[in-house]
C-alpha cells in the first residue's frame, strides 16, 4: 500500500475539448487544493473573458492557453486526499502538440482517458491509448465525460464503454474501471452521482485511491544509471538513479558497458551517508578503486550482468513531419546513454489509431505512424525487453537534439 508520504503522478489524456483541464480544475477544487488567491484569479480571468468561473483555467495557466481555449504545455497540479498526494500530469490533447504529451506521461504512473461521450471516441483518443501502452503505463481509468448532456444514458454509456473496451482489448490492456462523470457538473468525482443509479461502480477519486504502487523493480536485478560524475576534495562522486533492485555499500558490482569490476566505498543521499539505496531513489556513489566512469554508464550486479548490445529490434511512434528513412544517421537516448544509430530495417509499419498494418519492409517511416524496426548503435548500450526494465527498454530518437521518436524494445 502507499505510505502517506507517496504521491501517485497521474497523466490525464483525452481529445481536444473533451474536457481535461476542467477535470482537473474539479479534482483540485473538490479537494480543497486550490489556494485562495487562485481562486480569485480563476474568478477574475473568467470575468474578463466574459464567462462563467471556468474550471479549466486553472490548469490553463498561460494566457496564450486561455485565449485559444487549448492546452498547449505540459502542467504539473498538485492535490492530496486523506489516502494520499497526487501530481496531475495535464498533457494536450491535439496531435500538434503530441510531444509535450510523451514528456509528461513519461513521468507518470497511472493515466486517466477522458472521453466525451456524446462525442465519442475520436482518432487522438485511440492514438492516447496506443501510446500510453507504449509508455508502459498499467494502471487505466476511463472516464466517460458530459454524461448529463446525454441526459444520464446507461444505454449510451454501456454502448461506448463496450466499444472502448474493444479497442483496448487489441492493446491488451483492460482499465480497472469506466466511470461515467461531468466535469463541470461535478458528478461521479468526489461522491457518487444520484443522477447515474444504474452505475454501481466507484466515483472517480475513489477509484484513484485503489490504485497501488508497482513494487515488481525492487526484486529485480540491480541497475544504477550515472547521470553525471563530480569531484570534491580529490573524491569522485557518480549521481544517479537507482532503477530497478538495490544497492549496498561494500557491495561489489559491474560498470557497464566497460565490464569493469568496483566496489561501493559510500552511499549519499543529500546530506547524509546511508547503507543501501532503492529502486527509484536518486544518490551519489564514491568507490573504492579508481574508476573510468562517465555519464551514460550503468552500475549492474557483478552476478550474471547483461551484456551491452549494438542490434536490437523495437517498436517506434514516429512524431516529426520528416519521414523517418532507411539508415538514416540518428541520436538514440536510452535513460542516461546515447550513442549514434540507424535503422536497419523497417519491418512494418501501421496506423497507430487502428493497428492496421500498412506496409511490409517499407523504407520510411511517416508522421504520427508505428513501426517494428530494427536498430543498430554505433556503440553497445545496455538495453533491455521493456516488458522486463521499462526504463532500459524506452528510447528516442533524435534529430539535432530534437525528439523524432520514442520507442520501446520488443
């Protein structure tokens, strides 16, 4: 179970205008999340623009965002019920702005769709959901947004729920619940709406506090990924992120991809020295022998370490207007490595809203499609089956250090 000082980051996703940022201006509101002076400022923006208080401005903070009525940044929003905190991810909804989507659901741990029901389910919601599997995003709500337009219709509901939950069905994934709710109205998010009696499911914050923390990297081998190396009073320290498993001082382990064998001489976590660090925590690591690391570098287990690969094969989403071709010269980011790259082979391509393939051996790779390819790195890296470490199985793929791609191993 969560300890009360865990907060779960929640990406929240859906079709332009169907309704994220006033659900997340619900959800802060009805948890007394909103510090007064926002309010006032929600009050008086929505004055000056001639409308009603609008929920929606209050994760529509950029005054370009509030006069096009779109959200076109990733915003981090903060609440907390008496279970635990939250981090709202609001990640845009249209294709043009796709990229600050994958950047901000990257970091999350849980996703809620948002889906208007009277409009149904549109190309971007399919698109959402291809990628939050690729993202490897487990825990799924589905909220059916604006049911009081529909005048509270269990007939229109079950209708595109069933729907939904077969295109899901495709991606292998099955949401843990599908609420019926009205943002604005407030219905189905902090108690239970009389309006929708035929729904006998949970109202949508109970349903976040079910949701529970993924523990499974924890007894997992141990990877320590250098984001960067320092020296004090003749001292290296190597910061990182512990990923998966646990790290102990004393411990002797394996720098990869050099295959060189240390030993752990202290563990630091800001301010102090500890004995051990776990999957997730970030520490400064000093060691006893002189050691060649850099930045990019992976502290593994010196039992059976995994060895460093130059080919591999995954599945891609292609987001740039410029095609993706044939051995084309590229920048591939794995965590904290990178290393130059070309794709090899294209073995498909697909629609990534219907999955239909499109092609077979194709030479390019065109905007907002998926592909199966294979990639070969000018040097080895350390990657690993997503389904396996996700952190070491998602990659991008760069042009003059702009995201192209992201990707995740097969």
């Amino acid at each position: 179970m969560w300890g009360k000082n865990e907060s779960l980051k929640l990406v929240i996703v859906g079709h332009i205008d169907h309704g994220k940022s006033t659900l997340i201006g619900r959800l802060l509101l009805d948890t007394d999340s909103l510090p007064k002076e926002k309010l006032n400022e929600l009050k008086r923006i929505s004055k000056e623009l001639g409308k009603e208080t609008e929920l929606a401005y209050l994760s529509d903070q950029l005054k370009e965002e509030r006069e096009q009525n779109k959200t076109i940044d990733t915003t981090q929003l903060f609440f907390r019920t008496k279970k635990r905190n939250y981090v709202i991810i609001d990640a845009p909804g249209h294709v043009e702005f796709i990229k600050n989507m994958l950047s901000g659901a990257s970091l999350a741990q849980a996703a809620v769709i948002i889906i208007d029901i009277k409009e149904g389910i549109m190309e971007q919601t399919r698109r959402h959901a291809y990628l939050l599997k690729m993202l490897g995003i487990k825990d799924l709500i589905v909220a059916f947004n604006k049911i009081d337009l529909i005048n509270y219709d269990a007939a229109r509901f079950e209708e595109i729920k069933n729907e939904f939950l077969h295109l899901l069905g495709k991606l292998n994934i099955k949401p843990f619940f599908v609420i019926p709710i009205s943002a604005k109205a407030g219905l189905n998010i902090s108690k239970k709406s009389s309006a929708t009696p035929w729904y006998k499911g949970p109202y949508l914050l109970q349903a976040l506090g079910t949701l529970k923390l993924d523990n499974s990297l924890k007894s997992k081998p141990l990877r320590f990924c250098i984001q960067d190396i320092y020296e004090t009073n003749n001292e290296k320290i190597a910061v990182g992120k512990v990923i998966s498993g646990t790290l102990k001082r004393g411990q002797e382990v394996m720098l990869m991809p050099l295959l060189e064998k240390i030993k752990i001489k202290s563990i630091k976590i800001f301010p102090k020295n500890v004995k051990e660090v776990h999957k997730d925590k970030c520490a400064g690591l000093t060691f006893e022998n002189i050691v060649k690391a850099v930045r990019g570098n992976i502290i593994v287990q010196k039992e059976n370490p995994p060895k460093a690969l130059s080919r591999f094969e995954g599945n891609i989403f292609w987001m740039s207007d410029r095609p993706l071709l044939l051995n084309e010269t590229l920048k591939l980011r794995c965590s904290t490595q990178e290393t130059n790259c070309i794709v090899e082979r294209i073995r498909r391509r697909m629609n990534s809203s219907t999955l239909e393939i499109l092609e077979e051996n194709a030479k390019e790779v065109r905007i907002n499609e998926s592909a199966l390819i294979t990639i070969k790195t000018e040097t080895p890296i350390l990657v690993e089956k997503f389904s396996y470490i996700e952190e070491l199985g998602r990659f991008i793929l760069e042009r003059n250090a702009n995201p192209q791609g992201i990707g995740i191993t097969v």
